[in-house]
C-alpha cells in the first residue's frame, strides 16, 4: 500500500524566512512554490522524500488554520504524507484497519514562476486512530524533480524520521501490523533510558522512541525529529559554519561507521542532526 513517505510538512510563521533557512541548511533550493486560500508552501525535493514548509500569507480558511496549529504548538514539524499506488485501495485498506480514513479528495497546486501544475488524490486517517500524529496518504499524478543544489556539500536525502510515544507497543501496531512499514530493530538501551523501534518504508528510516523511566502512557504520540543525510559531514559542517549556524562537533553516531552533529539553530523548531552512514545501510 505505502510506496514511502512522499513528504513532511513543517510550519513556520513566514515562508520567505522558511525558505532562506532551510535553502541554507539543505543546500538546495526549492523547487516548488505556490499559495492558495491564504497560505504559502514551498517544497524542497530531496532524494527520498521532500519537505515541505507551510506558513499563512494573507486570509482564507487555510490561511485560519495554519496560524490556529502556530498558535497551539509554534512552528515546527506539523504532519507526514506517505505515498500510495493506488489512493481507492489505500483508502479501502484503512477503513478495513480501523484508521477511520476521511473520503478520497482532489488536490492541485500551481507553481508561482513555472506556472506548471501539479494535481493529487489523498486521504487522511483519523487523528484520534494515530495517536495524535496527522497522518495523509497521496497518490500524485507526477513527481517533482530533485530540487537543485545551490551550495556544496548539499544534503540528498532524509535518513531517518523520530517519532516520540508514551506507548511503543501501540505505536508499533501502527506503523509495523496496520500500515507495514518493515520493522528493523527492537532495542533498549539502558544508559540512555530509551526503547528504540526502527522502521524502513522507501528509503528511510522511522525511529520510534519511548523513554523507559516514564512507564506506558496513554497520552498522544509527536514527531520528534529528522536526520539529514550527507555525503561528506565535514564539508557540510564547514559549509553551515560558514553560513552562522550554531553546530555541534562531529561525534560517532549510534549505529557503528556513522557521524553526526547536532544543529541546534535555523530549523525552525524542528530538532535536527546531519548524518554521514558508513558503508552499509540500516
């Protein structure tokens, strides 16, 4: 059913400011624009997926929405989108798994400088069946190109995707038995405290996360953060240096042959890490 996550959103109170931030971060420029009904996205097209930054631009009822989200959690990541094949089947499939899907709807966006369109069908599960996270699912017409590099040392894709629960039993329901994502790995580390649940679905990873010394919880699930992955992290350090971002020192990263280091600014409240793999994929 899901072919991979097709994108995730991420608010920010102006787009212009989303755009140079996160052009400055990937390396890359965006290589879709459009507004309609009172809000602005532009979307960055990475190897894997694509990000993509929403924020309100004048007044209409998407415009009212999106500053409600900013208003009750700040700016930050907001939903995820998985690719489907086939949107009936999908939507069939969910209704059968209880996610209570919304019924299929037509979507369309118009590139402000290319004038080009793009068109899509999608769902959304039940808010309440996902434990808080809005999940969509979309079949698209077309897909995007990868968006060109405007820096060196760019980032190519996303590594992994954290999401933080109370419950990691019932969170890997979800993701593993009802939606199949391909579970990799089941482990607690002790010295950190935290139950790590890894899930591959097109090229990347989801880690599921659930500090231990809190117990099991009823309370809802949050996307927690991203992994960017890069192909040589001390050219992609030097060159975020260089642009006046605050980042850690390299470090090794969990998974043996990895290294990372943490941004800590000009991420819009997402918490973010830049990732060099080793040799062997997860």
């Amino acid at each position: 059913m899901i072919t991979g996550l097709d994108h995730a959103v991420v608010l920010v109170r102006d787009i212009e400011a989303g755009v140079a931030g996160y052009q400055t971060l990937l390396g890359r420029a965006p290589m879709w624009r459009a507004q309609s009904n009172g809000a602005a996205i532009a979307i960055f097209v990475l190897d894997n997926t694509s990000l993509e930054l929403m924020a309100p631009a004048g007044e209409g009822e998407a415009a009212d929405r999106v500053r409600a989200a900013l208003d009750k959690q700040g700016e930050g990541l907001a939903s995820l989108a998985f690719g489907v094949d086939d949107i009936a089947k999908a939507h069939h499939r969910l209704t059968r798994l209880g996610l209570a899907p919304d019924d299929i709807s037509n979507g369309a966006s118009n590139d402000l400088a290319s004038h080009r369109s793009l068109a899509w069908k999608r769902t959304r599960a039940s808010a309440e069946s996902t434990h808080g996270i809005r999940l969509f699912f979309l079949e698209r017409a077309e897909r995007l190109a990868r968006s060109p590099e405007t820096a060196p040392a760019p980032v190519t894709s996303l590594d992994h995707l954290v999401i933080a629960t109370p419950d990691p039993e019932r969170t890997a329901a979800l993701y593993g038995a009802r939606l199949g994502l391909d579970m990799k790995l089941d482990r607690t580390i002790a010295a950190l405290g935290t139950r790590f649940l890894f899930f591959k679905t097109g090229g990347l990873v989801f880690e599921v996360i659930h500090r231990t010394k809190d117990g099991r919880g009823d309370g809802p699930d949050k996307i927690y953060g991203v992994s960017w992955r890069v192909a040589d992290i001390e050219a992609t350090r030097a060159r975020l240096l260089g642009a006046g971002l605050d980042v850690s020192e390299p470090r090794e990263g969990r998974k043996p042959g990895t290294r990372v280091f943490t941004v800590r600014t000009g991420t819009f409240g997402v918490p973010t890490i830049v990732i060099q793999q080793g040799q062997r994929e997860p």
